[in-house]
C-alpha cells in the first residue's frame, strides 16, 4: 500500500481553486481495503461512476472553494448541481487524508436516519495523484449543493425583503422539530451555515459534523445559550428544553427513521 502522508502537499488558499490533482490509476482491491480500515465503506459500490466524473473537473481547470468549517472544506462550480468536501487540517491549510471519527459517526447517523432533511450525500473514498506523482488516499464528500441560508437571507436584506427572513427560520424551527422526532438534533449552533435550500424549496441540513442522538446532550449542549446568539429572539422560545421534550421522540420504536438517498449519479 502506498505511503499514508501527513498532508497532502494541495495547499489551500482562501478563495482558491482545487487544482493539480491527477487521477490515480488505482488499484480498487487497494482502495476498498484502505476504506475498510478507515470505516469508509458507504459510498464504494458505487463510486466509480461518480469518480469517473468528479475526478477529471478535478484534474481539469479545478474547482472553487464554495465554503469552509471547521473540518470540511467544500468545492464546487456554479455550473454543477453537487459540491465535493474534503476534510483539512486547518492549521497547516492541506487536505488530510482521513474523516475524524465525528464526521465519520455523524454520516452515518444521517445516512441511515435523516432521509428528507439531509442534502443527499456519498462518501468516496479513492486515490489520487498529486503534481509530483505521489499517490495520496482521500475520502471526500459528494453532496447535493443547496442554496445556503446565509446566503439566502443575505440576498433577502440586500433586496429589501427583510420580513421573508421569518420564514426562513420558521423553516428551521420545522426541520429541527422533524429531526428531534427522529431522536436526532444538531448541537452545532451555527444553523446559518450548516442548512440550506435543496431545489424544491425544502430546507435540509448539510453539516453532519455536530447531529447526535445522545438526548442526555440537548439540555447542556453549548446551542441552547450559544445557539441564542445566532438565532435571535424570534427564535428562542422554539429551542427551549420544554420543546424540545415535546417533540423529542423517547422511544426508540416509535421513531421514524428514514434513510437519505445516497448520490450513485452526478
Ligand atoms: N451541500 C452544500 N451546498 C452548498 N454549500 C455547501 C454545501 N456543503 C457545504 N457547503 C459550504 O461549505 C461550508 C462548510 O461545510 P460544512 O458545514 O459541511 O463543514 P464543517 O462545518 O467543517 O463541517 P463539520 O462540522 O461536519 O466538520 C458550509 O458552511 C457551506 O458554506
Ligand atoms: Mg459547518
């Protein structure tokens, strides 16, 4: 097997493209045993379509960075319905080579639970080159692009629509709510960045960084003071303890899971 690198030598500026990956011609039986050691396994059966498709705009004129958290950075083209994330190590600005075991539990949770509220996603785990003929394994994210509500509410102010902000967040006080009765709710405060607007209007989650079915976490979570400050007002008393029990789904029988699609298709 190849050698596994610390960072992969693709520095990540701001605003920069992804370019100078090459396309690996990889061994699948090495691939799919790499992915299985690192529990990367959900999107295999079907990635060669995806990658036979995603790796040459790689390889190609690149792409541009469309957003960044804390442990994904994400590209795509204003041409292309999906984004593709990677995770990076934001110290050293270079993609790694691996999810951390929160993204990876996270994925999970939402791949087998969140069907409707999630933006449809794969993991691809491949091989790939960098321009000095070294072989890097990543795995990466390929994901419905949505329209980000920041974004979103942003084009709102700037056109004088301020008072459609409301059903913005109404919209996700809704969706919260679907996935609290699913057992599931996203201790990551940031909802601005971390939902969206998938093309028919229907608001979903992007981030699988910070969902947890662990109930015992809702009332302490750093959301409920924290998430105060993002929400505002208007939207507090929809994230109180006393709601959150009244939707919260206790028993697990009860609770309707639903698998999201995954992306075979790009
Ligand atoms: N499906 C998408 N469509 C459009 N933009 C996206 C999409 N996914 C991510 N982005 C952009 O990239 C940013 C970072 O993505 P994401 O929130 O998944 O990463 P993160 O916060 O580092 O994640 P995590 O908490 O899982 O580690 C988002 O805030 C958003 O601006
Ligand atoms: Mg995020």
């Amino acid at each position: 097997m190849s050698e596994r690198s610390a960072g992969l030598s693709f520095k990540l500026g701001r605003d920069e493209r992804l370019t100078g990956i090459r396309r690996h011609t990889f061994d699948p039986v090495e691939v799919l045993l790499w992915a299985l050691l690192n529990e990367l396994s959900v999107g295999f059966s079907s990635h060669k379509p995806v990658l036979d498709r995603i790796l040459p705009l790689l390889e190609g004129e690149g792409l541009d960075q469309v957003g960044k958290g804390a442990d994904m950075v994400a590209y795509s083209r204003d041409d292309l319905n999906f984004v593709i994330k990677f995770p990076f190590d934001d110290g050293a600005m270079t993609l790694t080579p691996y999810f951390s075991p929160k993204i990876v539990d996270g994925f999970f949770l939402a791949q087998t639970t969140l069907g409707g509220l999630f933006a449809p996603m794969t993991d691809f785990p491949t091989a790939i080159e960098d321009g000095r003929g070294k072989t890097h394994f990543v795995s990466m994210i390929v994901q419905q692009k949505v329209r980000v509500a920041a974004d979103v509410i942003d084009e709102l102010r700037a056109t004088n629509r301020t008072r459609n902000i409301a059903g913005v967040e109404r919209a996700y006080v809704k969706l919260s709510q679907r996935a609290w009765s699913r057992g599931i709710f996203d201790t990551d405060p940031n909802w601005l960045e971390n939902t969206g607007f998938m093309p028919d209007g229907q608001m979903v989650m992007i981030d699988v960084g910070e969902i947890t079915k662990n109930v015992r976490e809702f009332p302490y979570y750093e959301g409920i003071e924290r998430r105060n400050c993002y929400v505002g007002n208007t939207l507090r008393k929809a994230f109180s303890v006393s709601n959150f029990a009244r939707c919260y789904l206790k028993a697990p029988h009860e609770r309707q899971f639903v698998p999201m699609p995954k992306i075979a298709k790009v």
